[in-house]
C-alpha cells in the first residue's frame, strides 16, 4: 500500500480549503476521508521506516503558505488544485525530507525537481469555473494558511501513522 507525509494546514486554512472543495463536484475530502493537506512525499509499503525517519528527523519549523492560484492534472482522472506559492520555506521542507531518502524510494511524481505542490479540491468532474466562482473573496488575494504538522499516512484509506508538530517560527 501507498505511503505518504503530508503537510496538515491550521484549522483556519484547513476550513478554507473545505469550504472551497465543498462548492465543487468530486470534491475528494469526503472521499478520501482526510483534511485537505500538501502531500510532500509519497512511497510503496517498504519506505515506512525511512520516511518515519526522515519526517522525525527533518529540522524544520511551521510554514506559511499562500494559495494563490489553481492548476488542473489532466488525468484521468483530472485533479483540481489549489496552487500554493511556492517559497524557500517550502521548498526547504520538501527538500529536507527528501534529501534523507534514497531516490528510489520517492514516487516521481515527489521528487525533487518533478515535485509539483498541491492541495488537491477535485477529482474526476473537474469544473474550474465552478473553482473561481467559490473563490472566497474575489480580488481578496490568496488564501492564507500555515503548515502545522507532518503525518506520515498510509493510504486507502487514509491511517495515520505518525505526526509531528512544526515548531512555530
């Protein structure tokens, strides 16, 4: 089974995200039965133990991040995204995490270099209209969130196997 860390938003940018997912069709929250959250690495079963490590290990603190635009993976099935700015702050994360890792352990999709950062909102009917008219504030900027915690998370469905809170800073 797959295998995942994420990075779980505050509950403030984590009800945003919900609220935005919500007024769309193949919203995947329910789906997925997991908050909306960036997925920075993503393995097979045998990468538990180094990815348990490398997240334990990682000396990183909270992240800021703005969603500031939308993206589509064409699939299929097709992916609506909401497209955080990508910063030094993130990109040290992701960086931080995979650096400790063998890169055959990565899924290419999370490599560095090939890692495209993302809060997936759709899958399958993917209607980026429907995206921009639930905008929370048209013309307000991006959505403001920040990035608490890593969880390491075995998939479907989604368990929990480790978390860590980011030190704020």
């Amino acid at each position: 089974m797959p295998f995942a860390v994420t990075l779980r938003m505050d509950a403030r940018g984590e009800a945003v995200l919900a609220r935005l997912g919500a007024a769309l069709p193949g919203w995947v929250t329910p789906q997925l039965g997991y908050p909306p959250h960036i997925t920075l690495l993503r393995g097979e079963d045998e990468v538990e133990p180094d990815f348990a490590r490398a997240m334990a290990a990682a000396q990183v603190g909270a992240v800021d991040l703005a969603f500031a635009g939308f993206g589509i993976f064409p699939g299929p099935p097709a992916i609506l995204f909401l497209a955080p700015v990508v910063t030094s702050a993130l990109l040290a994360l992701h960086a931080a995490l995979a650096d400790a890792l063998p890169a055959d352990a990565l899924h290419p999709h999370v490599r560095p270099g090939a890692w495209v950062p993302h809060a997936t909102l759709a899958e399958g009917a993917v209607d980026a209209s429907a995206a921009l008219a639930a905008w929370p504030m048209p013309g307000a900027g991006p959505v403001r969130a920040r990035g608490v915690a890593l969880e390491l998370v075995r998939f479907p469905p989604p368990v929990v196997r480790a978390r860590r809170e980011l030190p704020a800073g």
